[in-house]
C-alpha cells in the first residue's frame, strides 16, 4: 500500500492485476487488487488486451524513455 500511495502522490498512473474473469476459475486471491481499483482510482489490468489501452495513457515522453531503456 505504501508503494501505492507513493504513486499517488507523485501523480504517477497506478494500476492493479486482477483475474481476467469473474468466475476466477484459479482461485487467485485478489482482494488487495480490487481495493486498489475501487478505493484509490488504479487501472485494472485483467488480459493482454489491456496493454494497449495502458500505452494510449501513457504520456509520449514517457514512452519513448521506456523504449529506449
């Protein structure tokens, strides 16, 4: 949670792994996770479709450093 708050603070994005269905066929425990969604705002990444929309809100100069590492 500390590293969560951190990153709001510094208006950095903060975003969360959540199982991909409701049904959460693997039994994954995710109840930190989904409190990172509801309560403090983070983007919830549930399948590899949702890269994407992550790289649409990153800033350009951002990730143009990334790639660059």
């Amino acid at each position: 949670m500390t590293h969560a708050n951190f990153a709001l603070n510094e208006n950095h994005l903060l975003f969360s792994v959540l199982p991909q269905t409701p049904e959460n066929k693997l039994n994954l425990k995710y109840k930190g996770p989904e409190m990172l969604v509801k309560q403090k705002g983070a983007i919830p990444i549930r399948s590899k479709d949702d890269y994407e929309k992550i790289l649409n809100k990153l800033d350009p100069i951002e990730t143009y450093q990334a790639n660059r590492l």
